[in-house]
C-alpha cells in the first residue's frame, strides 16, 4: 500500500493528489487530475474487471489478481463524500475526483 502510494500515485498525480482515508486494503484520495486518464496508462496496477463491458477501461486480465487496486464503485467516481466510518461514507463534490480503491483478496 505504501510503496503504490508513494511510488506509483503520488508519482502519477503529482501535487494535485491528496489521501483521504487509509485503511488496510483500501485508499479514498482526491485529484484534480482524471484518474481515468492515469489508469488508462497504467493498466498493469488495476482490475478494471467490474467495469461494464462497453467501458473503456474495461478489462479481465487483472481480474481478482492479489495486489491489483480494484474500485469499489466500477467506473463511476465519487466527487464528494461525508466519511461517518472507515467503508462507510455518502459520495458527492464538483471538480475534483475522489477514488476509492481497495486491493483484491484471495477468495476461499
């Protein structure tokens, strides 16, 4: 979690990047910059499987792969929040982007 957060997404993002929340498995972070854009060019960090098929980003070759970050609201970003518990917030804000993303785990 913190070598992706301090050596690919801060990388990525720059100075617009700003973590929100941290839990074990999962980040809420705010940008100023698409975050689409940068998982477009960065596809080998996401499972993009839950997005729907027509979606651009859409794809299965990370699809529950240990590691990879998978957003827990498919493609639909999150643009403000009122976080009352850690997993448990109310989405909406104009102009920025919020993600939340947690790693895929083993399934038993």
């Amino acid at each position: 979690m913190y070598d992706t957060w301090y050596n690919s997404l801060k990388k990525w993002f720059g100075p617009s990047l700003r973590l929100c929340f941290m839990d074990t498995d999962s980040f809420l972070f705010e940008t100023s910059i698409d975050p689409e854009a940068v998982m477009a060019q960065h596809p080998e960090l996401f499972d993009t499987s839950n997005y729907s098929k027509g979606h651009h980003l859409y794809d299965v070759k990370n699809m529950k792969v240990l590691g990879k970050f998978k957003s827990n609201y498919k493609h639909f970003l999150i643009q403000t929040f009122f976080l009352l518990f850690i997993h448990l917030f109310v989405p909406c804000r104009r102009n920025t982007w919020w993600l939340y993303f947690g790693i895929c785990r083993a399934e038993s």
